[in-house]
C-alpha cells in the first residue's frame, strides 16, 4: 500500500489499547486541546468506524464536514487551533456498520488522503480498540512519527497493552510511550488515594518491555462529567493530568 502524502503536517502520533474504554479518545482529546491551547497547530483524526466519540466528547456532534475550492473536505473546528475529522460527520447517527476490513480501509485512506488539513504541527490520530484492520491500514497510510499507548492497570486491561506492543513492534511503528489511566481516584471526602484497579501495573510492563512510561491520570470525577457533555476545561481538571500533558507534549516536541 502507497503511504500517503500528508504536506505540511509536522508529527503524526496515534494513540492505541487493546482494549475499549481505556481512555484512548479521552488522552487523544486531552493531548489535542492540550497542544491547542499551546499555540500549536493540531488535527484529531478518528478513525474509529464502529464507535467514534471524539465529536461527543469536543462537543461537536452533528456537525458535517465543508466541501474546499479544491474539492477536499474541510474538517470542524473543535477550538482555536484544532480542527477535527471524523469518521462519525461522514456516517448517519447509528448507522449499522458491519463493513468488512477493506471498506474500512478504503474509507479511513479517503478520510486521510482527502482532507485539507492546511498547515499543522502535529495530527493525532484517536484510534478503535484492539490491534485491528484499522490500525494496520493506519500505519501503513500514514508515515506516523510515533504512537502513545494507553491502558488501565487491570490485569486484562495490561494484556492487551501488550498485545497493542506487539502488534505496534510487528508494524515498526514507534512507540514513544504508555500511559496509564485510571491509576487511583482521590476520594473527595477524606483525599485518600485509592488504587481502583491495581497499582503501577503499566508503568512495571514498561520497565519490562523496555517502553517509555509518561505516568498515570487518575481518574477524574470532573473530566467524566465534562466529556459526557462535551466541554472540556483543561483549566479544570486535575493537575496530575495536565502535568502528565505538560510532559508528554514536552517529550514529543
Ligand atoms: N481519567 C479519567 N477520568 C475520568 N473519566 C475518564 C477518564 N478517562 C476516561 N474517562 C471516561 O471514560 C469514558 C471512556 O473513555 P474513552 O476515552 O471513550 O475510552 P476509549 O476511547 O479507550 O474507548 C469516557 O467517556 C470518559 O468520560
Ligand atoms: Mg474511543
């Protein structure tokens, strides 16, 4: 398969797990916004055919894509500095999807080829679970810079980071790092930490595949009530998780 050529677009990062509900479209979003408010130039691809939530969580369910002068599509702007595409502006509201690996492929190469993008610093591309057509399709269409891997510390949740390790090695895709989700809530009454689904799990499966670890985000009682409506104030939600942001986007710069 040809890659295609994405001009003007500085690094390309996907963000992968094996598993659903890890917080994928949540880092993806945070790390958008985050790099966004920054100054930097960004783009967040979907490409989860089957449940993309990136519009839900930005607030930008509905919307559709424009038409530009040159016949490209013209992504949504989600905030100052962010312009997002995804596979839910082309599909109507719970449209059955039960496509076969090459129409999705052919449909995530069209999303990517045809988008005028203009000029961006970085693309993050929010992925589906799992290590699928999709992500196979990903890496092959697009020269990524790198992908960020994010799980939660349960032990089937750990599994599938590493089956996500394997199958981003198999790609030579690089990995630049794992993140944990949902290390610990802090309990609004008392501020105890509580360890919800294990304890430095990911962060031990780094140290052993030899992966960068950028740390964990907790979870945040007031980012899950700010996704569900999709309004999402960096300003807003916890410090350990914009720092990890801070450090991610320094390490990826
Ligand atoms: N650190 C967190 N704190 C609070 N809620 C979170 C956190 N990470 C994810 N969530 C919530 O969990 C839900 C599922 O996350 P999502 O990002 O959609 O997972 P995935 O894309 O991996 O399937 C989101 O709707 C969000 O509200
Ligand atoms: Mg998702």
């Amino acid at each position: 398969m040809d890659k295609i050529k994405l001009e003007g677009i500085g690094k390309k990062i996907a963000v992968v797990s094996g598993k659903g509900g890890t917080g994928k479209s949540t880092f993806s979003a945070l790390l958008a916004l985050s790099l966004a408010a920054k100054g930097k130039k960004v783009g967040l691809l979907d490409i989860d055919v089957h449940g993309p939530n990136i519009p839900l969580l930005l607030g930008i369910e509905g919307k559709k894509m424009g038409i530009g002068e040159n016949k490209k599509l013209l992504p949504v702007e989600a905030a100052p500095n962010l312009k997002v595409v995804s596979t839910s502006f082309m599909l109507e509201k719970e449209q059955a999807l039960i496509w076969r690996g090459p129409i999705k492929s052919n449909f995530i190469r069209q999303l990517a080829e045809q988008t005028d993008w203009g000029e961006l610093d970085f693309l993050i591309v929010d992925t589906p679970p799992g290590t699928g057509d999709e992500i196979i399709t990903l890496t092959q269409l697009i020269d990524l810079t790198g992908t960020i891997i994010v799980g939660t510390p349960q032990a089937a949740a750990v599994y599938d980071v590493r089956k996500s390790i394997d199958a981003m090695r198999s790609t030579k895709v690089k990995i630049l790092g794992l993140v944990e989700n949902m290390s610990y809530v802090v309990c609004p009454k008392c501020g105890e930490i509580i360890d919800l689904f294990g304890k430095g799990e990911i962060k031990k499966l780094a140290e052993k595949e030899k992966i960068g670890f950028f740390g964990g985000m907790p979870l945040d009682p007031k980012l899950r009530k700010m996704t569900d409506v999709g309004k999402i104030e960096l300003k807003s939600i916890e410090k350990e998780i914009t720092d990890l942001l801070t450090k991610i986007i320094k390490s990826i710069e």
